[in-house]
C-alpha cells in the first residue's frame, strides 16, 4: 500500500471527496456516522481545524459505516481504512474461513453458552483482541475475558486491543458479532496457513463441533489453540482428529466430547 500523505491539508480533501462521491450533506454524513449535528464531523473537512496524522480507527469504524457502498463506483472498505494508517492497514487482509464442507451456517444451528461478561467495547462495535498465551492473574474481573474449560474450572485472559473492523463485512464473517473476538496465533503448528503474530476471528458462539474447520479449542492441558479438527467418519461416539497444518507436528485422534470447544476461527485477519 502506498503511504498516505497526513497533513491536515490531504486528510480532510479526501475525507471531504468521499463524502461528496457518497452523495452525502454534511449534516447527512454526521447523522450516519452517529452524531447529532454536523458540527461533531465537520472539523474532519477543515485543514485548519484538524492538526493532521492517521485517523484514529474508532472514527475510521464510523466513517465505513456511513459511506462503504455507496457512490460511483462504490466506496470500498480499503478505501475508508487507509485513513487508519499503514500500521493498522498491513494487519487487515481479511478473508473468510469457511467449513471444509462449503454448507451455509445459521446462528440457530449453534448453543448458546458464553457470553462476554465484564467487558465493554472503547470503539463502538469493537472486537476484543486477546493474547492466549497468557493468563490474565488472580482477581482480574473488568477488562477480561473468560473461556470456559471442562470441570468447572475457567481459563482468564486480558484483552490486549480493539479493533474496529468493518461492519458490513464483520456481519458476514461471523454468525454472532457480539460474541467474537480476535486472538493473536501463537507458535508454529498451523504454518504454512497461520502465521505467528496473526490474528483470526473466532465466532464462539459455534462452540460446538458441527462440521469439518478450525477452531478454538482445550484439551485440559495449556493455553487455548487453533487447531482444525477432522471427523473421523463412521465413529460412534463421534471422534474428531486435531490437524496442526504444520506437517512437522503429529495428528491426534480423540473423542469431541473430551475437548473444550470455544468457538470456530471465521476469519482470518493476519498477515500473509
């Protein structure tokens, strides 16, 4: 991606032409971004109100709202969050991760278990990211989230970020927005496809095994992990195999039910 020029001069003329190509008023462009009156959004048009820089991304997650789709041609996503700077851009290649089977999901075919207690959103609509690599210690309540685990027992870990990515697509990506959130991959036993430092989006609201993919998942032993799991056909009980896409680590086979499934990875929004 090409860099961006941020002064203040750049910035607003091309905030300012896409509003314009959207065919938007001031005053509209303010009322679909979710502020009451132009004033709130008109500093963003005004070299000289606005000091220059990168748009923070909690305004660039209103700005896709207001104006993705629309215009002609159509404004794109990329288009809107290149305001976000190259930093937030170069983590933003995002694709869907769809069931090995290709068959169409709804929300309905999944339990509803975990909810997103004691955590609210800084950007509105705003995933949480979290660092599964580590815990997030004894009497941490406000700013974590809890995964479940077999036995009562639950495993804590700390949002380390937010991001608000593009509803439109978001919608699409995931049966259940509320309940997602982004986890950075860990380690190496999902290479070539998965990437250390990557982040996926898991739906846990899919917390149960329905179809071939990727998924979050414990075993009773360490940290979660994004491990794809295969049913092995004709078993009864169902048993699935855990597939690290890395072939320089072993497959395992093992009864679904003796696995702790948090949700499965819709997306993927890490480097490639």
């Amino acid at each position: 991606m090409r860099a961006m020029d941020t002064t203040p001069e750049s910035i607003t003329r091309y905030v300012r032409s896409l509003r314009e190509r959207a065919g938007l008023s001031m005053a509209a462009m303010a009322k679909a971004m979710g502020y009451r009156n132009a004033s709130s959004y008109q500093r963003y048009e005004d070299a000289n109100a606005y000091s220059g820089g990168h748009l923070k991304r909690d305004l660039v997650a209103k700005l896709d709202r207001a104006l993705v789709g629309k215009g002609t041609p159509a404004i794109t996503e990329a288009e809107v969050w290149e305001l976000a700077g190259p930093e937030f851009a170069e983590v933003r290649e995002l694709s869907y991760v769809r069931n090995e089977d290709e068959e169409p999901e709804t929300s309905e075919d999944y339990a509803q278990g975990y909810t997103r207690d004691h955590w609210e959103p800084k950007f509105p609509g705003a995933l949480p990211e979290l660092d599964i690599s580590a815990g997030a210690g004894e009497g941490k309540i406000g700013n974590v989230i809890v995964l479940p685990l077999d036995g009562g027992g639950i495993s804590a870990h700390e949002v380390v970020d937010e991001w608000p990515l593009p509803m439109t697509w978001l919608h699409e990506a995931v049966n259940d927005v509320s309940q997602s959130l982004v986890v950075k991959v860990v380690g190496e036993s999902m290479v070539p496809n998965y990437l250390p430092g990557d982040r996926v989006i898991v739906d846990l609201s899919q917390d149960r095994f329905m179809n071939d993919s990727v998924y979050l998942i414990s075993d009773g032993e360490g940290a979660p992990q994004i491990k794809r799991l295969q049913r092995v056909p004709l078993s009864v009980p169902t048993r699935v195999t855990i597939i690290s896409d890395n072939p320089a680590y072993r497959d395992h086979e093992v009864e679904v039910d003796l696995l702790r499934i948090h949700g499965r990875v819709c997306a993927h929004v890490g480097r490639r």
